[in-house]
C-alpha cells in the first residue's frame, strides 16, 4: 500500500512550495510534487530576481499581501541564513495624468508605508544615468526591493524536506475519477494518495484543465534582458540604482539593479504573444534586441552600446484582470487550484500559502476576487 499524505501539492513554484510550507508548518503530512523541479527555467519562478513593492495603485488587499509576504520572506531569510530579499527601493515613474500612481500615494499613506514624492528634476539630480525626459513625478518606496527568485525558492523547497516534506520529481495527471478524488496518477504510472490535492501549478493550469481555464488562465511571452554596465562602473548596482517602472512608456518597462554581477535587468511588462511552457521558444528575436537598443538610446544612453549578457523568455500565466485564482475544483471537493500570478504573483508566495492553508484548515473566508466564479474569459488587465 502506497503512504497516503493529508496533502499533494502538485507545482514547486512560488505558490506551491509556500502553500506547502504552511501546510507543514501545521503539522499535516505534504508531498510536493514537480515535473522539471523547483523554480526549473520554464516555470514562472524561475530566473535571478523578482520585485517586490508595496504599491498597486488603488489595491489595498495587494499592498497588504506585499506587506506581509515581506514580512515572511525576511523571516525566512533569517531562520535559514540566506540572503532573499535586496531592499534597493523601488522607484515609480509617471506623469501628471497617472492617476494609479495618485491612489498608490493615498493607500501607502493609510496603511503607513514609507514613501518619498520626487519632482522631475528630483529624479534627474539622484540618478543622472537614467534620461525620463517624459516623467514629470516619481515616488520611491525606500524599504522595498528585489528578491532573489529560483535560488530562494529552491532553499525553501529544501527547508521543506527537511521538515518532513516528501519531495518528488514527476509530471502529475489530471484526476480521472469525477467527485471526490483518492489517488492522482503520474505520467510514469505512480498513484499519490491524498485527502487533499493541490493543483499551483502555474501556466500549465490550463493545459491540466484545458475544460475550465484554458479561457481563465492566458500565459504570454515575456522577454528578459541582462545588460553587462561600462567597466569598474557602481551606477547600475545598488544602492546608485534602485528597481523602477517606467509607467509614462507604453510598453511599461521596469528594471532591476545588477544584482549578483548579472548584469543590469530590464523588462517590459507589456503583455507578449500566447506561450506554452513546454515547448514555446526562449530565444529573444533580433526585432526585441533592436526596440530595446532603442529604448537605451533614449532613456539610458550609457548602456545603449552595452552588450546583452544575457536573456531570458518566462511566461505570465495572466487571469482576465490580474487578479489571483486560489479556489476550490467545481467537480471535486478535495481539489484546489493555486494560481494566475498574472507577472506580480512572485513575491506574494508566502500570503498566497497562508491564505489558502487557513481556507483549507481552517475553512477560512474567501477573497471574492480570487474565486472562479469571479473569473472573466475577456481580457481586461486592471491589476498592476
Ligand atoms: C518575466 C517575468 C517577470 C516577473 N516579474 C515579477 C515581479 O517582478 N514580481 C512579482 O511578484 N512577480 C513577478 N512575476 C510573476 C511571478 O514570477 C509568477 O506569478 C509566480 O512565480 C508564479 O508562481 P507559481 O508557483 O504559480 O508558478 P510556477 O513558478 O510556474 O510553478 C508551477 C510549477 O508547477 C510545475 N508543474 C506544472 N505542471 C505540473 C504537473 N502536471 N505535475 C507536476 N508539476 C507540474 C512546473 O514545473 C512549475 O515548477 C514575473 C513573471 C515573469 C515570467
């Protein structure tokens, strides 16, 4: 007779490895289960780095997510002795008419984030290598940063084992029985027995549900690029460079510092072209180099002639507006679904494992927003 755990949580990213922690943490007994491993360089936790902020324009359930997944990614850093999170301060970039950037002042202010307002020329005068001839305010989030993605995932997934986690590399089926669901399958053969399954697994959701969120779940292309900075240069390193979104573009360029002697990071947030995670492509095209040589030239002239050390494709796994989906399974009472990061999900791994181990547990209330029922198959981002 194969062990039966009171939980399966099938997807070691950032969601699944937090939830399990949780679950853990309260005693149950959880197997973790991965296809390609934890943070692997096809799921969405994988790469170097993440931002975390506090801001979301109006979003007051986000910023205090953020607040408190802070707090627990630091005291996870503490207990195991490793660095995760780079307080560099995150820098917001808009212009008059903005009105998101407006709203994230008010909310900071009521739940008593630090924030600094900066004219233009504020800008101007503490970055000199940044050109934003288009922003006319900014807002700097001093105690916010950057955290480290695969590498914090992966200490945590080993915390987890030992804690007692049942770590296992292998693709998980979807379930075969209707209603509620004893054992799931692996695509070598195995069964898991459970009580509970927990499906965070990411942009696969869809292909996993293909029924119910192949039009609730939409991954897209998301290209990433690592610049090597002049020689012996600190400017595009912390604390001379802090994260910053660059909202007056079209495209929504962000950047995070050279981190780690990675080379500088930049990003546009756009949403990229329909992905699979995998088998779709991750190689940048030359037309991507091209517009963001464009970029550099306009808005970081030091670094327009710089090479491209590296780059990456990850996918968003986007819900119509951005919003999470942490809900149950319609057909199966003791299946769960954990995920739609919607490219901001990372660095609310911890509150996204706190808050569905407790609905779990606990039978905790629900965040309307992130019930299936509240998804549209429109796509219509609103959370930023
Ligand atoms: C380019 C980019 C930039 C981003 N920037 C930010 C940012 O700055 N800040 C931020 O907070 N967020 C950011 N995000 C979003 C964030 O990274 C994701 O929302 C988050 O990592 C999603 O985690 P997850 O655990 O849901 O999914 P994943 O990390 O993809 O984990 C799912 C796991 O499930 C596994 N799996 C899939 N199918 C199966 C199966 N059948 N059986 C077993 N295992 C399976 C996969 O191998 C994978 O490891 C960004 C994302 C990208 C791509």
């Amino acid at each position: 007779m194969s062990k039966r755990y009171d939980f399966a949580v099938i997807g070691a990213g950032a969601f699944g490895a937090w939830t399990a922690y949780f679950l853990r943490r309260a005693g149950a007994s959880v197997i973790l289960l991965d296809a390609y491993g934890p943070a692997n360089s096809r799921a969405s936790s994988g790469g170097e780095t993440r931002v975390i902020r506090m801001g979301y324009g109006p979003d007051e359930l986000y910023t205090r997510w953020a607040m408190r997944s802070l707090q627990l990614w630091q005291a996870f850093s503490e207990r195991i002795g490793k660095k995760v999170f780079y307080k560099t301060g995150v820098l917001w970039l808009g212009n008059d008419a903005d009105q998101h950037l407006k709203s994230l002042v008010q909310v900071l202010g009521n739940v008593a984030v630090p924030l600094e307002t900066l004219t233009s020329n504020d800008v101007k005068k503490r970055w000199p290598q940044l050109r934003f001839d288009d922003v006319t305010w900014g807002i700097l989030e001093p105690e916010s940063g950057l955290l480290l993605a695969r590498s914090s995932v992966q200490a945590l997934v080993t915390d987890l084992i030992h804690s007692g986690v049942e770590y296992r590399e292998a693709a998980v089926l979807p379930p075969q029985t209707a209603g509620k669901v004893a054992t799931v399958k692996t695509s070598a053969g195995d069964y898991i027995s459970a009580a509970t399954f927990i499906y965070a697994s990411g942009p696969w959701l869809p292909k996993i549900f293909p029924e119910l969120l192949r039009e609730r779940i939409f991954p897209t292309r998301q290209e990433v690029f690592f610049l090597g900075t002049p020689q012996g240069s600190r400017q595009f390193k912390p604390p001379q460079m802090p994260v910053w979104l660059h909202r007056t573009h079209p495209d929504l360029p962000y950047a995070l510092p050279d981190i780690e002697n990675r080379g500088f990071k930049i990003a546009f947030d756009r949403h990229g072209d329909a992905f699979d995670p995998d088998s779709g492509p991750r190689v940048i095209p030359s037309a991507s180099i091209d517009r963001l040589r464009a970029y550099l030239k306009r808005y970081i002239p030091e670094l327009e002639n710089e090479p491209i050390v590296e780059t990456r494709v990850c996918q968003y796994e986007n819900t119509w507006n951005g919003d999470f989906l942490i809900d149950r399974h319609p057909e199966h009472e003791n299946v769960w679904i954990a995920g739609g990061g919607s490219g901001h999900g990372f660095k609310h791994g911890p509150a996204v494992g706190e808050y569905l181990s407790a609905r779990i547990l606990n039978d905790g209330p629900g965040e309307p927003r992130f019930a299936l029922e509240a998804k549209q198959t429109i796509r219509q981002r609103a959370v930023y």
